[in-house]
C-alpha cells in the first residue's frame, strides 16, 4: 500500500482506474521512480491513465486483460513539445518501456512508461 502522502508530485486519484471501480493497485516503486522524474524535470504533467483493471483495459486497449496498465507498473503522460522530448530522455534513464504517440492534436499525444521490459515503440 503507498503511503501517497510521501509522493511528492501525484495523488492517488490521478492514477486511479477511470471505470469507477475505484482501484489503483499502483506498484509504489513504479511511481516513486515516476515522482522522482517529474521532480528532476522542474516542470508539471498529467497522467491520463495510470492502473486498469483488467477489465477496463480489455474494453480500451488491445492488450486484453493484462496489458502493461493492469500491473501498476505503467502510465500515459499526456505531453508534447520539447517537453516531451526532455520526459522522453529523462524516462528513458529510469524505465524500460517507452511508447510514443506524438501525432495529432497536442492535446491527445502522450508518452507512456512501463517497468516492464526493454523496449520502445510508436502509437
């Protein structure tokens, strides 16, 4: 259980599943790691999907019910610009996975980062 009140730069309803079901089964050391990220680049971001249970994630994602969101080791970042490109360097030192979509509306791109394995992919 986190003791979200020792994280620094996120709340616990920011990561929380958007189905209503309520859960956020985050790992601590995943979003620890994602703190001290956000506390290294001076600027702020949003986290637009943290934990998924395993249904949700089958309803939003083709990972099915145990994609990359439902481990608590995984969120989407919604940011662009250079600033995307200083959370993309900055990430890349820290976690293993690293998904970009950058295309679009400035409003929709993401990053997303995993703790899962070594690899990096586009949307």
């Amino acid at each position: 259980m986190i003791d979200w009140g020792t994280i620094e730069h996120f709340s616990e309803s920011e990561f929380t599943c958007h189905c209503g079901c309520g859960e956020t089964a985050m790992e601590e050391s995943f979003v620890r790691k994602l703190d001290n990220v956000r506390h290294d680049l001076g600027f702020p971001f949003v986290i637009s999907s943290g934990y998924r249970c395993p249904e949700y994630n089958n309803q939003v994602s083709s990972t099915g019910l145990d994609g990359p969101h439902t481990t608590g080791k995984a969120a989407d970042i919604v940011i662009s610009g250079r600033n995307a490109r200083r959370l993309l360097t900055a990430a890349s030192q820290v976690f293993g996975g690293i998904g970009i979509s950058q295309k679009g509306e400035w409003a929709r791109r993401f990053i997303h980062v995993d703790d899962l394995d070594t690899r990096v992919w586009t949307y």
